[in-house]
C-alpha cells in the first residue's frame, strides 16, 4: 500500500494505491474507493506511474460539476464502528442524528441502487457518533455512511 499527497489547482487530494492486478489498481482519492484502469500492467514499485485510459479533449478544459468534486478529508473523525455502503448509489433517506440510540438491525439510511431503495441497518448497538453523509449524497461501495460507538 502506498500513499501519496498532491494538490491539484489548490484542492487538496490524498491518494492510497491499496493494490495493483494487472491492469487494474484499487486506489482511494480522499477515502472515496475507485478501480482504475491503466494502459499497460505494472508492479508496485516506490513512484507508480498510472496512466489513465482517456480521450484526449479538445478545445478548452473545463471544470467538472460541484457534485463531481473530491469532497475534503473530515478534519476530525468520530471514534465507533463504521457503516458502510455496501454498493455505489445515492442516499434519498438519513433515519438517525448524531448521538442517537440504535439497536443492532434498526434502519440507519436509505440508499438507492439500480433504481431500488436499500435499507442500511446498525451492525451493532450503540450510539450514533458521526453522520458522514447528506441526503442526495452519491457514495461508491465502501464509503462510511455514520460511525456508531
């Protein structure tokens, strides 16, 4: 696992390269997972060089949409157990608030996938510590939700 800085224009990115197969390399842009797809196989070795399969754009660059945007690293993080997408789709419900009680099995989040809604559920009982997420929010497979203590 390799982890690297970078500013781009001023936004700040934290990469992490968990693993490289191939031609495929699982890394994680401001803890947000994502497979990329590279021209070529590589090792791992102390500078990767990824280089991205893409189309060369003509004309002027433009900025990508504000919901397309790295979101910034939480300055601090709640101490508890993480609740995590289990798939990539979009949160249309939150059904707790910080320093709320659950129980193992109770709804904590709606998540639509594949035009189906998916009911997240508290994997253990405690009490919520952190939301991490808003309505409307789009998470990729593994993204933490809420944290429970």
């Amino acid at each position: 696992m390799k982890e690297y800085k970078y500013k781009v224009k001023g936004a700040e990115f934290n990469v992490v390269i968990q693993e490289v197969d191939g031609v495929t390399a699982k890394v994680e842009v401001n803890g947000v997972p994502f497979e990329v797809e590279m021209d070529r196989p590589m090792k791992m070795m102390s500078t990767p060089v990824i280089r991205p399969v893409a189309h060369i754009h003509q004309g002027p660059v433009q900025a990508a949409p504000a919901s397309m945007q790295p979101q910034p690293l939480p300055t601090a993080t709640a101490s508890g157990a993480a609740v995590r997408a289990p798939l990539p789709g979009t949160i249309v419900a939150i059904a707790v608030t910080n320093g709320q009680a659950v129980k193992k099995g109770d709804t904590v989040a709606v998540l639509e996938a594949m035009k189906m809604e998916n009911n997240i559920t508290a994997e253990c009982d405690g009490t919520v510590t952190s939301v991490c997420v808003n309505k409307g929010d789009t998470v990729q497979t593994g993204a933490v939700l809420l944290t429970i203590g």
